[in-house]
C-alpha cells in the first residue's frame, strides 16, 4: 500500500475514532510530506462506496438501530462507507405487523431516514419468512392465511413506496436437500403461496425489485438448483420476479468454487443477483493467517459479483464485529465482518476496497 493511501486511511480512522462525521479527502493528506503520489494511486477511490460506484455496483451493510442511535463512530462509518444499507432486524414481519392488521414502523423509518441523509439505496428485508414472525401468524386459519400475508405485504410495501427500492419478498423457502421448507405459508397455502406473495407485492409498489433470498444458495448445489428451477418456472408463468439474493454466510476458507458459474445461471434467466448478507466467520481466537484467509474469501466473493454484469453488488451483514449475529448463533466463531470490535479496518476492508478497483 501507498504512503498516500496508509496515511489516508490513518486519518481516516482517527476521525472515526473521534466520531467525526468528517470525510477527509485523498488530496488534503497526500502532500502532508509524503512523496508524490502515482496516478494510479491519485484515481483510487477513498471509500468503498466510492469504489464500488467506478464499477456500477452498491456496496451495502445491514443495519441495527441500537447502534445508530448510540454510537457515533457506527453512524461516521455506515454513512461513508456504504451506498445501500438492509434492516437487520427493522423491518421483519414480528417489528412491522406485532399484532394482527396493528403496523409498527419506527424503527423501520429510523434505518430509512439514516438512509436518506446518506444519499444511500435501501434494500427491505423481508416480507414473508418462517422466522422473526410473531406467534399469532400461526394460529391464522388456513382459508385465512393468504389473504393475511398480502394484507402484510401490501401494508409495509406502501409505507415504504419510493424509499426501499429492493426487497426480499420471500426468504429462505427452502429446505437443503431442495424441498420447500414446511414453514406456515408453505403448510397452509400450498405452494403457490410463493406466487402469491410476488404478485401482491408488485401490486403493493410496481416501481420496487422484488427478490427471494436464501442461504446456502450461493454454489451449485441441491438446493440453488431448486430455487434455479423455481425462479425459472415463476418466470416462465409471467410471475413478476426480478432478483435472486445469494446470502452468504460463509466459513473462512470455504467460498463455493462455483459461485461466479451459479451467479451467472441465474443472471442468464433474466433475473439480478445481488449478494445479501455477506459475512465470513472465523474459528476464535483470530490471527493473521486467518484474517488474511477472510480477507482473501471476500476479494473472492466481490470479484464473482463483479465478473457478472447482473451482480447488482454486495452487501456485508453488518460491518463491525462489535454487533455480529455470528458468535450468538455459532459459538467458538466470530470476527466475521470487515471492522474489528474497535472500528477498526481489517485486512478484508482493503480486499473489499481493492476489489472494487479502490
Ligand atoms: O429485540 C430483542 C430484545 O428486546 C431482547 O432483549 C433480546 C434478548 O435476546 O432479543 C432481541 O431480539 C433479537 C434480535 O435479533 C434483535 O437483536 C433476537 O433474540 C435474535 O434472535 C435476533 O437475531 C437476528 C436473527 O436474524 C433472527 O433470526 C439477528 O440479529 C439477525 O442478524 C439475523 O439475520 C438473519 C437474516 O434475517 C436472514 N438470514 C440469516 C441471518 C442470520 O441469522
């Protein structure tokens, strides 16, 4: 890395620590003394955002409003560094609809107005998932059932019409072997309710994409060849289906080899793919050997996005391992995401960075 660049992202991380929304730009540090800069180094890109916008992608992070209200290196960061944000938790079924037909979207709008100031695209997530519903969904009848999930989508695609451009419409469908997850919608709408939930919500904000998501997705496998196939059929029927999400939770060292070929089948349907929930655990403690492993998988995962014109970009779940859903869920793992606990930028912030030609 360049003098101009070190000393850049130095500065930079000290206005972070101070929690100074400040953007410092390249050319204010690089005659501090340093030598010339090469030109190469006078076009790089000083933000990811910036650098993912030279090759027409997003760079997103998902969002948490605790730490936007609370902690101002969160904000300085989130807002410099990304140009699409996802509600992590804000905009599920159990904040949006906590009761029947009674819609609650504070801290929904709280990610969406921190959007707004940012200049930022907002990705919602999601609208019908078997997980983060609240119980009185599952004591909805049968004959009932549909009618209560387009009444959701409907309700929260509105509140939202032109500010969230993207959504997750259907989430995590799937089992692994490729056969629908028994979740309610599937058990009590049959398998249509999938359809359904894609026409209500092209009815609900014509101008939104409208995405399914899903995990373990992102190679060719069983269950990426049964949402391939879905995704081809729903088509097929004129089902209004724009994008396929590639969520991408991955493990250091284990990114599918055939991830830029899978990302490339479902772009060759029509459809775009965007990568949803980017983060790559690791087996604590951390050292360099395995941060570099990390970083290496995530310069993997933003070069296959880059290598297909229908890879609309990445998004990262979360950016600081202070606020990480992975050491909860997957105990022994954690450093997952591109900032340490101290807001700190890891080694894969520059293989992001550099990824994207910055
Ligand atoms: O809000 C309550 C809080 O009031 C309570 O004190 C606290 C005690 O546990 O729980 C809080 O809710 C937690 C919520 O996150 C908000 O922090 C839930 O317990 C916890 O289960 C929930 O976890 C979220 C998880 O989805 C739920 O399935 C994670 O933050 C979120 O990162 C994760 O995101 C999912 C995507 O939506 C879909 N794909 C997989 C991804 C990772 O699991």
């Amino acid at each position: 890395m360049s003098t101009t660049r070190s000393l850049t992202r130095l500065t930079r991380a000290l206005a972070t620590l101070a929690g100074a929304a400040l953007i410092v730009p390249l050319g204010l540090v690089s005659t501090a003394g340093a030598e010339p800069a090469a030109d190469s180094d006078r076009a790089a890109a000083a933000t990811l955002r910036e650098a993912a916008a030279t090759k027409g992608r997003f760079v997103g992070a998902a969002l948490y409003q605790g730490a936007l209200n609370n902690e101002a290196s969160y904000r300085t960061i989130a807002g410099r560094e990304f140009s699409s944000v996802t509600a992590e938790n804000e905009m599920k079924w159990d904040a949006t609809e906590p009761n029947r037909g009674q819609f609650s979207y504070g801290r929904g709008d709280a990610i969406v107005n921190f959007a707004a100031s940012a200049g930022q695209q907002v990705h919602g997530h999601t609208l019908v998932w078997h997980s983060q519903l609240p119980s009185w969904v599952n004591g909805v009848p049968a004959g009932e059932l549909r009618s209560v999930m387009n009444n959701h989508i409907t309700n929260v695609m509105q509140h939202y019409r032109g500010k969230v451009q993207t959504w997750d419409v259907v989430n995590e469908a799937f089992n692994e072997d490729g056969s629908r997850r028994q979740s309610v919608f599937q058990q009590r709408i049959g398998n249509g309710y999938i359809a359904d939930a894609f026409r209500a919500a092209r009815a609900a904000d014509p101008n939104a994409k409208l995405y399914i998501n899903d995990y373990n997705v992102e190679g060719v496998n069983a269950k990426s060849n049964a949402m391939y196939n879905l995704v081809r059929d729903l088509r097929a029927q004129g089902v209004p289906i724009d994008g396929v999400g590639l969520q991408a939770h991955f493990i250091a060292g284990q990114v599918p080899s055939s991830l830029q070929q899978n990302i490339q089948r479902f772009a060759d349907l029509g459809v775009d793919v965007r990568i949803t929930e980017l983060d790559v655990r690791i087996q604590l403690p951390a050292d360099s050997g395995k941060l570099n492993t990390q970083a290496n998988d995530y310069r993997k995962v933003v070069q296959a996005c880059l290598a297909v014109s229908r890879c609309r970009g990445v998004t990262i779940w979360g950016f600081t391992d202070k606020h990480s859903w992975v050491p909860g869920v997957f105990p022994g793992y954690g450093a997952a995401l591109i900032y340490d606990a101290n807001y700190q930028p890891k080694p894969a912030y520059n293989a992001v960075l550099s990824s994207f030609g910055g």
